[in-house]
C-alpha cells in the first residue's frame, strides 16, 4: 500500500520513522477501510523519545524559562490550535467516527485549556513559613516533576490527552505521548503545532504503537517520574502495578458505569434528552455514558415509552454528515464486545425495547460494517453483568425503583464512581442525592459537561486523581522546602536543629 499516508512518531522536535521500519494500518470505521500507515514503535523508540524529553527537562531553553514564558508559549499553542480545529477535526472522525457535529466543537474548546493553564503558570506561588527556629528563613517551592507519560485512550484523543499536556506543560515538565493504536494520526498532526508555537524541541514528543510493545516501556522506563492515563480500568490496573514498581507518580483516568437518575417530579421531556445524551452521544463510547438509567415507579411506563420513541428517530450514517446523530463504533474489537454484552443482556432476561443488534439493511450505513442499532434494555436488575459492566457502547439499561433511598443504593452498588445524573425539580432532592452518590462528577438536569476549569476524575475504580481545573497543575508538581541560615555561627552538630 505503497501511497497510503504514512505517519512517523515525533521525537525531539522532528519526525521520525520507528527504529525497525515497520508500520500499522489505521481504519476509518464509517468506511471501514484502512486509510493511512502509523509507525509501530517499540522499546527501542521509547528510549529515544524518554531521553529526547530527559534531555528537554534538564537543559537548554525549556528549564531556563520563566513560567511567565511557559505561559505565553501554551497560548500561543492555543490560537494555533484554534486556527487548526476543523482540520484536526476531520482527522479525529477519520480516525473515530465520531461525529464531525461533536469534534468540530469539540476541537473549537480545546485552546482554552491552553489559556487557562497558561494563565495558570506563573500564578503558582510557593510561600514563607513563619518558622519555629531561629536564625532561619524558610521557604517552598512548586517544582515540575520532570518526564511525564500520557497514554490516552480512541475516544476522544485530543480533548483527553489535554487535559494532561496542557497542566503538565504550565508546570514545566516534558512530556512523551502514547495515543490510542487505534487513533493515533490527529494527535501527530496536533504535536506539530507545538514546534510551530516556538516550544523548544523534546519538550514534547509522541511514540505510537500498541500498549504492549511501547506504552509498557514508556511506563516502566527508569527516567520517567509521572504517568498520566487514561483507558480502561485492566490496562489502567497494569499500568498502576508497573508505575509502583518503579515508584512514579501516577494519575488514572478510568472506566465507568454511570447511574442517570429520573425521579418521578423531572420534566420529562428535558429527561429524555437527558438520558438519551448520556448513552447514544458518541455512539456510547464515552467514560462517562449514563448507561444504567434509574427510573421512579410512578414514571416509569409514561418516560419509557417516551425515550424509546426518541431514541427510535436517532439518524445513523456518515459521521463527517452534520445530521448524523448517531456514528459507527470505532474499532472491531469494541463492536465484538457491545455485541456480546448485548447477548449477555439477552441471556440474563433483559427484556429488548429498542435495537438489539447490528444495524444490517441500513443504507445510510454504507459499507461500514461497524454499525450497532441504539440499544434499550427494559427490566434489568442492578446485580446483572449488563447492570454492572462496562460496555462503552450505545446499550442503555433500565432499572426501576420506588423510593429516594432505593436509588442512592443502586446507583451507589457498583464498583465504579466516574459520574451520575440527577432529574428533578426539587432542589432538596437534588442536593441531597447529588451528596449521596459516590462518584467524582454530578451532574443535576443536564448530563454530559465538562470545562477545563471544573476537576474530573473518578471514586473508587474509576481512578485516582483529577484532571482538569486549578487542582489539575497540583497532580504535576512537588513541593520543595528551603531552609537558610541566618545565624551568625553554625550552632552544634551533634543535636537536630
Ligand atoms: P485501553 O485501556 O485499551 O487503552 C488505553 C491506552 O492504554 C491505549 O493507548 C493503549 O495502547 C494503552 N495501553 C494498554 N495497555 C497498556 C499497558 N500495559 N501499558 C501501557 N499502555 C497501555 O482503553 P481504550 O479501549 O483505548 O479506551 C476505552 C476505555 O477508556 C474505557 O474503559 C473508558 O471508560 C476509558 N476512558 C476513561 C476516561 C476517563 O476520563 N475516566 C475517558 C475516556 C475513556
């Protein structure tokens, strides 16, 4: 395939072909063909991109600039960005299939990041502490850490992996990329920007390839001080196993099985939309899909036959169509999955309300052979797998409950804790639930928000740490105290100060 696009990995400001030559194919799932060639990077290229960022942390111009300069540089990246977001776009759905309506946005809201936390730079203080000893001046510093790892998922590859880049950049450390093996092309168009912003070289630095053969050296690699990851909770345990045994910091951005709570007293119709923005947005494949909906007993047959009726009109087809509603999944392994957990729902008596398979016989499909029918399960019980697992695709269960406490109980038995929604008119309710869910994000008669300002992250094992907001640049920094002298002799050595 000798004239299809081929994409290199991005080592110390240049591009470079991996150490053995060889490439993976990269598929667009609308079309399902294979539509460019991205370099299969091993070991041997992690080396190289670990040391070129090394290199960037502890000389030449990067450690030498103020964090005033550091700033300037991250907004500056942000108008580039902001010039480039229909292109980056395109190449996000090529790669995804999400929706170009969603990543054209999507990619228009990027840059703030990059304002924010350029902003955020040179607001960082450290402070004089009143100490306790005399003839002492002592003081703290907020330092970078040094190399950070991100290593982000297919779902959403600029807009996840920003959240890492941008605080990590502010706080003055280097950092060595590791996109999705299935979405790797926009990010290697998005790293050149930074070249073209005046960033000095190795400060930033992409290898791709899979998780295995490059993403595992990067993390087990001796000069790297922090990863950040985003993915799904086993490779997420992984790489949390590997960062321990090296004793780097290490923040994680996990999976989810989010409740999205209707209570009998919601507007209905804002609920609709509210629940069918939490599964079938982004085809499900989202962390933060509403996929166990809670619906009160008094409701429950009128806001059912409600949601299915809506979710019935949602439009499938090309994602680079601006009407398209509804994408193809994004990789061969996530469709075999959502299809298996669709027969497990099956298998478990789940009663089928809407789809329930692949969507055969749809033209506007083309000849995408990626296309799941948006999927509603009707009678499902909290302790089913379908109830319990993540299938990070369009299938929606439903589960009933009677009283206030019985929700708080379900949407609290699970083993994650990433986000929730909460419908009701009544703001005793919804501060009181909201309080009561165990889960990182709340998000009350809406769904589906997030802003660079407002900290993400997970309870329990949807991760560790946060992302996003002021707290964010905190997971890049460490703290240093400095103690002088101002005693006019050097008092006795023999005994603590
Ligand atoms: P994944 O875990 O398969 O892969 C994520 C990334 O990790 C990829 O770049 C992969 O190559 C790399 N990787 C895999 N094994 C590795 C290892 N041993 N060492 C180093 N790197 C390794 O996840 P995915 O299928 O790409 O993404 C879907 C998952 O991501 C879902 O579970 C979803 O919930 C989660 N996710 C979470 C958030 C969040 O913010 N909490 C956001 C988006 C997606």
């Amino acid at each position: 395939m000798a004239d299809l696009p081929k994409f290199n990995a991005y080592i110390n400001g240049a591009s470079v072909p991996p150490r053995t030559n060889t490439y993976f194919e990269t598929v667009n799932p609308y079309t399902s063909k294979v539509w460019a060639e991205v370099a299969r990077c091993n070991e041997a290229d992690a080396n190289d991109a670990i040391e070129a960022a090394y290199g960037a942390f502890t000389t030449g111009e990067w450690p030498a600039m103020s964090a005033t300069q550091r700033g300037a540089l991250l907004r500056r990246f942000g108008d580039l960005l902001a010039e480039h977001a229909d292109e980056l776009a395109e190449y996000e759905v090529r790669d995804n299939g999400k929706l170009i309506s969603e990543m054209g946005p999507q990619c228009g809201y990027i840059p703030q990041w990059y304002y924010y936390f350029g902003g955020l730079a040179d607001k960082i203080e450290g402070s004089v502490l009143p100490i306790d000893k005399p003839d002492i001046f002592n003081y703290t510093r907020q330092e970078p850490l040094g190399v950070v790892v991100a290593i982000t998922p297919w779902n959403s590859p600029l807009m996840l992996l920003t959240f890492k880049l941008a605080p990590a950049l502010a706080a003055g450390n280097t950092v060595v990329i590791k996109p999705s093996e299935f979405t790797s092309t926009s990010t290697l168009r998005f790293v050149e920007l930074f070249a073209e912003a005046g960033f000095p070289p190795g400060v930033v630095n992409v290898v791709t390839g899979y998780g295995a053969e490059v993403g595992a050296a990067l993390v087990e690699h001796p000069k790297v001080a922090k990863v950040a990851f985003t993915g799904g909770s086993d490779s997420g345990a992984r790489v949390y196993q590997s960062a321990a045994a090296g004793l780097k910091k290490c923040t994680l951005e996990l999976g989810g099985k989010s409740p999205n709570i209707i209570f009998d007293d919601a507007d209905l119709d804002d609920a609709v939309k509210g629940a069918i923005s939490g599964i079938f947005a982004a085809t499900g494949q989202t962390c933060i899909a509403g996929s166990r909906l809670l619906v009160q007993n008094g409701i429950y047959d009128e806001f059912v036959r409600k949601l299915v009726d809506f979710a019935a009109t949602a439009k499938m087809g090309d994602p680079m169509q601006r009407d398209t509603q509804v994408g193809p999944v994004t990789t061969p392994p996530q469709y075999e999955k959502i299809l298996q957990y669709v027969q497990v729902a099956k298998d478990e008596g789940a009663e089928v309300l809407l789809g329930g398979g692949p969507a055969t016989d749809r033209p506007e499909c083309g000849d995408s052979q990626y296309f799941i029918e948006p999927t509603i399960f009707g009678g499902v019980t909290n302790n089913m797998r379908i109830a319990q697992e993540e299938v990070f695709g369009p299938v929606l269960s439903i589960i009933r409950f009677d009283e206030d406490d019985e929700a708080i109980a379900i949407a609290n038995d699970i083993a994650f804790g990433l986000a929730a929604g909460v419908w009701t008119q009544s703001i005793k309710r919804a501060i009181k639930v909201s309080n009561a869910i165990r889960a990182g994000t709340v998000w009350v008669n809406t769904y589906r928000a997030v802003s660079f300002m407002s900290p993400f992250g997970g309870y329990k094992q949807s991760g560790l740490g946060r992302e996003n907001g002021i707290e964010a640049i905190r997971e890049y920094l460490q703290t240093k105290s400095v103690w002088i002298s101002t005693a006019s002799d050097v008092p006795n050595p023999f005994v603590m100060r």
